[in-house]
C-alpha cells in the first residue's frame, strides 16, 4: 500500500518575490518618512506666519499711536509740515506693505519721520510737560522694543525654516510640494531708532 505525504508544502519565495517585498517595504519607509517631513514643514511654516502675525500686530498698535501724538505735538509745537507729510506717508505705506522688504521700507521711513517729530519736540517745554504726550511717547517707547523683539524671533524661526528647506532629504519633499523660503527682515543701517525722550530736560526748563 502506498504512502503518502499529508504535510503541506511551503512554498519558497523567488528571488524576483524577495526583491518585491524588499522594494514595497522600502516604498513604505519612504512614504512614511516623506510624510513626516512635510508635517514637519507645515508646522515650521506656521510657526513663520505666527511670528510674523506678532509683528504685524505690534506694527499696527504703533500706527495707532501716532495720529495720537502727532496731535498732541501739533497743538503745541511749530513743526514743519515736511515731518507731517513724511509721517503720513510712511503710515500709509506700512497700511498696504504686504512683503517683509515693504514692511522693512516703510518701517525705515516712518522711524526716520518719528526721530524728526521727537526731537523737535524736546524743544517745546510744554509738550514734554504734557501728560497725554509723555503717557504715548512711553507707549511709543515700548511699541518699538516689541517690535524689535518679534522681528528677531521671526528671523530666527524663518531662517531655521530656510535652513530645513536646503537639507537633504527635505529640499525634496519641499520641492515636490511646493513650500517656498521665508524673506527675513535686513538690518538696515540708514535706519534710525526712534530717540527715548529725555522728559528731564522740560522740568528743568
């Protein structure tokens, strides 16, 4: 009587079904990988557009302030009508600057125009002697250091955004998917600071 085997048989893998299962274990580390990488960068763009919504808002709150003390100033003070016109000016250029190169621009000038105001006020006892001028030329004081300070944190998160986007493998998903480096504000060195006002000098007046 014959004998027969009831072992089931295994089947081997070919060489071509090795390197199959290879190849998708491979496509699937990718595709993970790729996918991490892009949350990755969604993120770091958002932390970008976070910073620079920081910046916009401290911008705003400047701009503000400055018909305020322009106000104040022109009720009590002889000004040229030049520092007027170049206030208004760079107000209405920061309102519709849309790019940080804009913003930086009309940042510049508006500085420059404020610096002008300021100075030409100390020379007016009784605008420094003014409590609404003192209480808004500190408010303005202070405006200016948050906006410096939320400039410097945009740069850092923006270049080390920029940075990502050079590295390998990154620059690839980045490039497939269309994510695009972030402009950072320039150190400007025709740029003026607006001066602190020296309120000492109107009571010794």
């Amino acid at each position: 009587m014959p004998v027969y085997n009831t072992k089931p048989q295994r089947r081997r893998l070919s060489t071509g079904g090795i390197v199959g299962i290879l190849i998708l274990v491979i496509l699937a580390v990718i595709v993970f990988a790729s996918i991490g990488t892009y949350n990755s960068l969604v993120s770091k763009r958002q932390n970008v557009k976070t910073q620079m919504a920081q910046i916009d808002t401290e911008l705003q709150r400047r701009n503000d302030l400055i018909p305020n003390l322009v106000n104040t100033v022109k009720g009590s003070a002889n000004i040229e009508k030049s520092i007027y016109d170049d206030i208004a000016n760079a107000r209405a250029k920061m309102a519709g600057a849309s790019t940080v190169k804009d913003k930086d621009t009309a940042n510049t000038q508006l500085d420059s125009a404020l610096s002008r105001l300021l100075v030409v006020a100390e020379q007016y006892p009784q605008v420094q002697s003014s409590s609404q001028f003192r209480d808004l030329a500190v408010e303005l004081e202070g405006t200016e250091n948050r906006i410096r300070q939320t400039r410097g944190k945009y740069n850092t998160v923006a270049g080390n955004y920029n940075a990502d986007l050079e590295k390998f493998p990154t620059n690839i998903v980045a490039g497939i998917a269309g994510f695009q480096g972030a402009e950072l504000f320039q150190a400007d060195s025709s740029a003026k600071q607006v001066p602190k006002v020296d309120f000492s000098s109107s009571s010794s007046k």
